[in-house]
C-alpha cells in the first residue's frame, strides 16, 4: 500500500466523520496528557500507551533514531508483556525489514496486512502476531526524533483515516513533548556533570591522598556517563598508560595494567585525542585491553593547556547504545576539568612538599647548630664534675650519664644526615610504614607497637605496597577517631599463604578500644575492602587485644 496522504485542515475540516468529531475530546485528553511530563523516558511510555488507547490498538512502540540516522538507539513499546520481550531477546534495530525503511525515509505508513508489505521480513520466535500497521514520524524541532507504531487494532479492524489524522495530531503533540523532556534532561545532565566536576575538583585539593582522589574520579566519570566502569589511566614509568583507578560493577583485578605505548589508542590519547568506539569487541585497537568485553568504549585524553596528563575511559555493556554527541560534550568537558584539578593538586603538593623540605633543613640546622652543642657542653660539664667527685658511685653515675650524652648525640647527627640527604631517597615498605605509625603516634598520644615477618621490602611489589599503606593509613585513622584504644599492635607478614595458595602479604592492626558498635558508621571498612579488591584481596573483621576480646582486629591481605 503507498504512503498515505497527509491530511490538511481541510481534511479535518471537510472531511471529517461523525466517528472522528466524536473521538475528539479524547484526543485533546491525549494531548493534554502527553505533555503531562518532563522525564524522557517516562514520556516516551505515555505517549504509546496514549496512542494506543486512541487508536483502540493493541500494541505501539516509539523507535528512536539514532544521531547518524542509521538505526535506532532506543524502542519503547506497550502492550507485549516482560516475559514475552525475554523471550524474544533482542529489540528491534531499525536497519532492516520495515522499520528500516521508515528510518530511511520517515513518512506516515498504513497498512492492512504486514506480511503482505514486500519491505517486511517477518518476526523473530516468540514474537506476538501482528496484522494492522500505523506508523507515523514523530518531528522534535524539524528533525526526525523517531517514528511512533502502532499494530493490531481491535476487533481485527483496519486502520482507517481518522487514526491516521488523530495519530498525526497526537504525534505532533509528542513532538513537542519529547522536545520539553529533552531540554529538561540536557539541563539536568549538565548539571549532574558540573555537580560531578566540583566533587573531583574538591578531592582532588582536599590535600588527601591522591590515590583516594583518582578512585574518585573513576567513580564519577562511571556514574556521569551511565557507563558500567570508570577507569583513570596514567603515563607509565617505561611509556605506555598504566590503571590506577578502576570503579566498576563488579571487581575488575585490573589495577596497575599497564597498555603498551605501541597501542593505537594510547597513541592518541596521549597525541590529545579523544577515542569513540561503538564496540569494544570488534575493535582490533582494545584486543589486549582491559575493556574488550564491554561494548560501547569513550575515550578520553586528560588534558589541559597542550599537556595531556593521562586519560579516562568510560566502557559500557554489551549491547548499550553507543555515547551521544552530547554525553560527549560533556564528558570531554569533565576530562578537561579533571586534568585541570589534577594540575592543581600537583602544584599544591609541590608547594606543600617544598615547605616540607625547608622545614626539614631548618630543624636539621637547629639540631646541629644549638641542640648538638648544648649536649656538647653539658657534657663536657659532666666530665668535670666526674673528675671533681670523691665518691665512686657519683663518678660511676656521671660516666653513664655521659655515656648516653655521647650516644645521644651520635643518633642526633644521624637523623641530621637523614633529614639533608635522604629527602628523595626511595624508601622500602617497613620504612614507610614505620613512618605511618610514626605520623600515627601524634594524635593517638602514643606509638603502636610494630612487627615485621617475612621479606617485606623485597617480596611485596610495588601496586600491592601502596595499597597496603593506605589501608594501614585507614586503620589507624579510624582508631584514632573511633577506637579510643591505648594499645595498638601492627604486624606486617610477607611469608603468609592466602586461602587459594598464593603467597602474600598480611596487615595485621589490633586494638583494645571500644570495638565496631552495631549500626555504626563503615565507610572506612569499605574503603578497606575495595582496596584489596583492587589488587585481589581480601579483608575482614575480628576480636580485639582488650580484655575478652575487646576491641577490634583488621586483617587486610593480597598477594604479590
């Protein structure tokens, strides 16, 4: 059957049925209720089961065409119940049979019998018998937005002329419906996104720890683009992109992978460039990837001012439709903001790092220059009274004394040489966890025992360190704020066997506080958990090292 004709006013005019004059209230009800709404999706719900209702028909669907005009990137439809749709599997993609033809050239469709119609090729298993068709563009602003079906009108009537005309009313209607709906859903995308930049922004100047600040923009970046993983990539001591941040569905034992520079993408990441891929699957350039079982992939360089500082990748499931052009926009503008942040904090770290170094010259000045020489000199005042004394037992007291002034000065001037010259020097695990419990000691009022066993500075790898730090970091950050503990042990065990037989490394921090309250805040307890996610770890919960069992115990491990 050809196209059907559109009708003008004075089709409505003239040749308007006594049926059609009839069904006219309710088609200003449909309108008045299609434009009830403001959220995209739930507009699109109403406006077929709207037409539906006004047409008598038993099904209708809204296919929504794609930016490139090839396919559709969404369809939403009534009347085929949820356990059907499973049954069928997949929706349809618009590139074929019928419901390609209307994308290729959008124009209003009535038919009698859809077998009958050569452009049709038939309906997947499963897929409910359909007759009747009416299909009508639906027009946002000029531009074709989708076309809106309908199947099936009751009791095995055609479609007639007056569903044509109410359709085409209703579908103008809709078009300026969905066109509201849109405008609404950009603003509150752009906002949820500025929203999104100021919270990476925040962390990443909060002067915390950057590896914290990084998992936040991972998280961001996934939760802002609807995407199934945030990843934040950044330049590899010996070239390349390496993983530092992953926030994702379920845990992806990802972190510290590094994607060799040969890489194409890498390549134009790291020339500035942003990478859209439709299917990671497919994609010859993600092949050794960590995204090659997602589907749509953006790519995006963090750069600012002509310095491209690492890059963010946002992958979705398989089978999701691919980035918008405005989710581009968007998302290129959160990158660029996020670069920015990151250079602040650089900066800020610099700065705060450079005051630290001063400060470590001038108390090393201080200690040689006054406190050196002031044990120096009352030493020396010491020998004197030694020698002055005619009793044995005050010379044999003075000698120690003077003793522990000469050993006293020999540890002041070694930490004198650290504090010149080993600013820069690498330090090995239990170095930086000593430095941890050190830093610890301060607000805590004082310093947790420590253990070490097994070859902490030479087995545990580098990614599984960092992480092991921060979670010490954690631990007695929580102790400190929560606790209220006097005693707190920390063991470090480079020689134990985890559950699946790898070797690994175990943080043991035990106190004898108040222990974990039921109810109780425990976001730090995640923050711990996530963390030996990250690196294939575990972390758990048990009794504490206060009088029967009070207190709390954190074991954190993973292998290296």
């Amino acid at each position: 059957m050809a196209p059907a004709p559109p009708p003008g006013p004075s089709h409505l005019r003239e040749g308007a049925s006594a049926e059609f004059l009839a069904r006219v209230p309710a088609l200003l009800d449909a309108m008045r209720s299609v434009g009830s709404g403001l959220e995209l999706h739930s507009t699109l719900n109403r406006i077929c089961e709207t037409a539906a209702g006004l047409a008598n028909a038993r099904y209708a669907a809204i296919g929504v065409v794609g930016e490139d005009g090839d396919g559709l990137v969404d369809f939403v439809h009534h009347g085929v119940d949820e356990a059907t749709v499973r049954r069928i599997g997949h929706l349809p993609d618009g590139r074929t049979g019928l419901l390609g033809a209307l994308v290729r050239a959008p124009e209003a469709v009535r038919l009698t019998d859809l077998s009958e119609d050569p452009r049709s090729c038939g309906f997947p298993e499963h897929h409910p018998p359909m007759r009747g068709f009416l299909g009508v563009p639906i027009r946002v602003q000029g531009e074709t937005f989708g076309n809106l079906y309908l199947t099936d009108k009751r009791a095995a009537e055609p479609f007639d002329d007056d569903d044509l005309a109410m359709v085409r009313v209703l579908a103008a209607e809709a078009g300026i419906a969905i066109g509201n709906a849109r405008l609404y859903e950009a603003a509150r995308q752009r906002e949820r996104w500025i929203d999104g930049s100021v919270a990476v922004t925040t962390a990443l100047l909060s002067g915390g720890d950057i590896d914290d600040a990084l998992q936040i923009v991972a998280e961001q970046a996934r939760r802002l683009s609807g995407a199934s993983a945030g990843i934040v990539l950044l330049p590899a001591d010996g070239g390349g992109l390496e993983i530092v941040a992953v926030a994702a569905e379920h845990p992806v034992n990802a972190l510290g992978v590094v994607i060799p520079p040969e890489n194409g993408i890498v390549a134009e990441l790291l020339a500035g460039s942003p990478v859209f891929v439709d299917d990671a699957a497919t994609d010859p350039r993600l092949e050794a990837g960590p995204v090659r079982a997602y589907g749509p992939v953006m790519l995006l360089p963090l750069c600012r001012d002509g310095r491209v500082l690492g890059g963010l990748v946002m992958p979705r499931a398989p089978g999701e439709r691919p980035f918008t052009r405005t989710e581009r926009a968007l998302g290129d503008r959160f990158a660029s903001q996020a670069a920015l942040a990151l250079m602040m904090a650089d900066a800020q770290r610099d700065r705060e790092r450079l005051a630290v170094y001063e400060d470590r010259d001038r108390i090393a000045r201080d200690l040689h220059d006054l406190v050196i020489q002031r044990l120096f000199a009352t030493g020396m005042m010491l020998e004197s009274a030694q020698r002055g004394s005619a009793v044995p037992e005050v010379r044999d007291g003075v000698g120690g004394a003077v003793d522990e002034l000469d050993v006293t000065i020999q540890e002041i001037r070694s930490a004198v040489f650290a504090l010149r010259h080993s600013v820069e020097a690498p330090a090995g695990l239990s170095t930086r966890v000593l430095r941890e419990i050190t830093l610890a000691a301060v607000p805590l009022g004082f310093t947790p025992s420590h253990r070490f066993v097994g070859p902490v500075d030479t087995a545990v790898d580098d990614l599984t360190g960092k992480n092991l730090i921060a979670a010490l970091r954690e631990t007695l950050s929580n102790a400190f704020r929560h606790a209220h503990a006097t005693r707190i042990e920390v063991v470090v065990d480079a020689a134990v066997t985890l559950p699946d037989g790898r070797r690994g490394v175990r943080l043991t921090v035990a106190d004898d506080g108040v222990g974990i309250p039921e109810g109780g805040r425990r976001s730090g307890l995640h923050n711990l958990e996530r963390r030996a996610e990250t690196v294939g770890g575990t972390s758990r919960l048990g009794p504490g090292i206060g009088a029967d069992g009070g207190g709390a115990t954190v074991l954190w491990e993973a292998p290296y």
